[in-house]
C-alpha cells in the first residue's frame, strides 16, 4: 500500500505537528519504526538533524538515520540501501530548487518512487511537501537573493497531482503566499492543493486521502480557476478516507 503524507509546515522543536507525525508512524504499521531523514533542502544542517533525534527519536521513539547528499557522492548502492531499508522517510523543509537538483543528479529521485511503490511512508514539511507533487509553490530564491527575489514553481517527483503550496497562511520575508499562488494558479491554470500550517494531506494507494491537523482551524484548500476567476475551496477534514474525486474534483480525477 503506497503511503504519502504532505504537511504544510509546523516547528517540530515546540512538537507543532506531533498529532501528525503520530499518524505517519501509525502509517507505518510499526511501534518503532526506522525513520530515514533527507535534510538535503537546509543543506545538510547538523542543527535540524538533532532535533529530528531529539524529537522523532527521544519522543515518538523511532530508530532514527540520517541521508547526507549536499557536497558528497554517496555509492548509488549505499544510498539505495538506506532509503528502501526504512519505514519512514520524512523530508525537511528549505529550499527546494537545490534539493531537486540534487537528488536528480545523485538519481535519489527514481530511488524515492521506488520507495513509493514498496509501500514505505513518505513524508515531509514545506520544500518535503513540495517534493512528493508534480510541482510546487517555492520560495527558494529568497537562498540565493534574499532582498530580490520571487516565488517560483519547482517540478517535484509527480507521485501526487497538482501544484503544492505549503505555508498557504504564512509568508516568507513579508511576502504572503496566499496572494501569490493564487495569482500562480490564475496564470498557469491546473489544481491548486494548498495546505496551511500544522496541518497535512495524506494520501492512500494514490486513490484516497484524509486532511490531518495538530492545531484546531488549520485546514487544506483546493485552488483553481473557473471561468477566469480563481477560487479557493476549504477541503472537508472527516474522520475517514475520502475518495480522491472530493479533492481534484472530476475534472482533474
């Protein structure tokens, strides 16, 4: 059973989307699962890395590893090992742009749909949301430029449909995103999955899904333009799997 979980953005150091992440390891089947972290989009920081021990290992109890990619060749062979040898892998947020280069380059791309169709959980917050869709709302040239810069559509690993943007409720150096995906989608047209803060969209067998929350309010949003105006539609959050069709509508289904 293939398993994706997308979430919107949440600080794991104040445990913000601990309801969440108890789900994803609920996901795995596992009491204490292994949970491979791909920090790739913060450049490998040794920081974000120990607070995944900390909080996945220490607190949700999972036997936790770690993937490094940035300035390194890992052998394909080792790399391979590693990400299909795990329960979880949860992918951490930064900038996008360069960890889709960089797994492209190193093929950790094609070992990540590998991953997918094995049944192991995939997951991640912002730039590891991003990842799993056909594309996403980025902010990764803000890494390069900080006071000149854009939001940009990043081409993610096409495992889920649509255009993703996380932190739909948030803004990144005073730029709202909100506005700008809105304006993204009015441009480019398509289905617009965009998820707030401390909130998540799982997916199940690519055929059902289910909005999860840590916070009460956080919710999910479908995006798209109908007759030259875009429109944002709150996506239900039930108690049970829903059917695709209730989030791409049966234009996109």
């Amino acid at each position: 059973m293939k398993k994706l979980v997308a979430i919107g953005g949440g600080d794991i150091r104040k445990r913000a989307t601990k309801a969440i992440d108890e789900e994803i390891i609920r996901l795995s089947g596992k009491k204490h699962p292994r949970l491979l972290f791909i920090p790739t989009a913060s450049s490998d920081s040794a920081g974000y890395w120990r607070n995944i021990q900390r909080y996945f290992g220490d607190v949700l109890r999972c036997r936790t590893d770690v993937l490094h990619l940035v300035g390194k060749t890992p052998a394909p062979a080792a790399m391979r090992r590693k990400i299909l040898s795990a329960d979880i892998v949860y992918v951490g947020g930064g900038n996008t742009l360069k960890m889709m280069r960089i797994w492209r380059r190193l093929g950790v791309d094609r070992m990540l749909a590998a991953a997918y169709r094995k049944g192991i959980v995939l997951c991640g917050v912002s730039a590891g949301s991003i990842c799993w869709f056909a594309s996403g709302h980025s902010d990764s040239m803000s890494f390069y430029n900080p006071r000149k810069w854009r939001y940009i559509n990043v081409k993610g690993l096409g495992l889920i449909r649509g255009v993703h943007c996380p932190h739909y409720d948030s803004n990144t150096r005073g730029v709202p995103r909100r506005k700008h995906f809105r304006d993204m989608i009015a441009r480019r047209g398509g289905i617009g999955i965009a998820v707030e803060n401390h909130c998540a969209v799982a997916f199940i067998d690519g055929k059902y899904f289910k909005i999860l929350t840590s916070k009460p309010r956080a919710a999910a949003y479908r995006v798209y333009k109908r007759r030259g105006k875009v429109l944002a539609e709150k996506i239900p959050q039930k108690s049970t799997l829903s059917p695709v069709a209730e989030l791409y509508g049966k234009k996109y289904t």
